[in-house]
C-alpha cells in the first residue's frame, strides 16, 4: 500500500489562519483547500507535535470539529476570551 502524500504544512497553516475567527472548522478549512479533513488533521497533529505549531482542537455541540494555532488564537481572540482560557486551562 502506498502513502498519500501529506498536504504543504504551510497550505494548512495558511488555511486556519485565514480569517478574523480565532476557531476554523476542519471541515470548512478542507473545503476552502480542497484536501481531505483527515489529511489536514494528520499534518496539523505533525505540526503541534513538532512544535512548528501550537495546536488547539475543541469539537462544538454537533461534534464539528475546530482548530486553530497558537499564533492566530493569541491575535484574534479578545482580552474577556484569552482570560477565561488561562482560568479555565484552555483555549475558550
């Protein structure tokens, strides 16, 4: 059996960070790039790591599941947002 090819690491760092949101859906960020959502999972997980990436997931009520990095939820997350996440030990 073959490998797939894993997707351009910066192609999906690109993708999450690509709106004034600090959380992207997977399913959104594969669609906008057209790479499978496991596939950009794998390389996000690779990323985090490899400490290239911090790495946050979270899954809403409906089980969709939500990323973003370290870099992106520090610049767009508000003050009220970055604070209840130090209280509560994760991002919010």
């Amino acid at each position: 059996m073959t490998e797939r090819p894993q997707p351009s690491r910066d192609t999906v760092i690109e993708a999450i960070e690509k709106n004034n949101s600090p959380w992207r859906s997977l399913d959104r960020v594969a669609e906008e790039t057209g790479i499978k959502p496991f596939d950009i999972g794998a390389t996000a997980r690779e990323l985090n790591l490899t400490g290239d990436v911090g790495l946050y997931e979270r899954e809403n009520r409906q089980g969709e599941l939500f990323i973003t990095t370290r870099r992106h939820y520090q610049q767009t997350a508000g003050i009220v947002r970055r604070m209840l996440s130090v209280i509560v030990d994760r991002p919010v």
